[in-house]
C-alpha cells in the first residue's frame, strides 16, 4: 500500500521505524542501510551514510531501523526519503520505495 504524502511543520521532528526480512542473508555479506532525505531540488539534506545492522537471531532474521530527524533545521520544501540497502563491496541491493512529505513553515 502506498504511503501518503504528509505535511510536516518545522517544529517537529520525524521518527521513522523499517524492519526488513533478510531473505537473501545479506548481513552474512557485509549488509549496510544508507538513508537519506533529498529536498525537491534533488540536493542531500541529511543522510545516516553506511549505517551496519545487525539481524536479530530466528528462522527469519530481521533487521531494524530507526532514527529521527529534527526538522527545525531544514527550510519549507518537498522533500524525499529513501532507504537503500549496500553490500560489502558498495553495489545497492535494493531501496524503499521513496517517501515523500512537505515540510511547512511554522504554524
């Protein structure tokens, strides 16, 4: 199901939480999420570059994410934020479908 865009004032901030199910065992191979949040002019805004994960044990490993973004320091735009998953050796596994929200001036 699609996410729904969203508008966000300057006085928040974004938490965002992803579980992936690593099916293909990426970890075992040196797995790392990059995130980042681009604004409309497609410059990087913010990133959390290279960031290793740890599954937890089971039959299935999960991998969480999570972090938050002070809004406060960012200027009124659309911005997007995507998640991208990178082996060892740099080459991109795969990446989230992009989310996008408006941040606006303060209330």
């Amino acid at each position: 199901m699609p996410t729904q865009r969203r508008a966000f004032n300057r006085d928040e901030a974004l938490t965002f939480f992803i579980q992936l199910d690593d099916r293909a065992k990426a970890v075992e191979r040196g797995f790392t999420l990059r995130a980042r949040l681009t604004s409309s002019a497609g410059e990087v805004s913010w990133s959390d570059e290279e960031r290793a994960v740890k599954p937890n044990k089971g039959f299935l490993p999960r991998i969480e994410y999570k972090t938050t973004i002070a809004l406060d320091a960012f200027q009124p735009d659309d911005y997007t934020l995507t998640l991208e998953a990178i082996d060892a050796s740099g080459e991109l596994l795969g990446s989230s479908r992009p989310m996008t929200f408006t941040l606006q001036s303060w209330p």
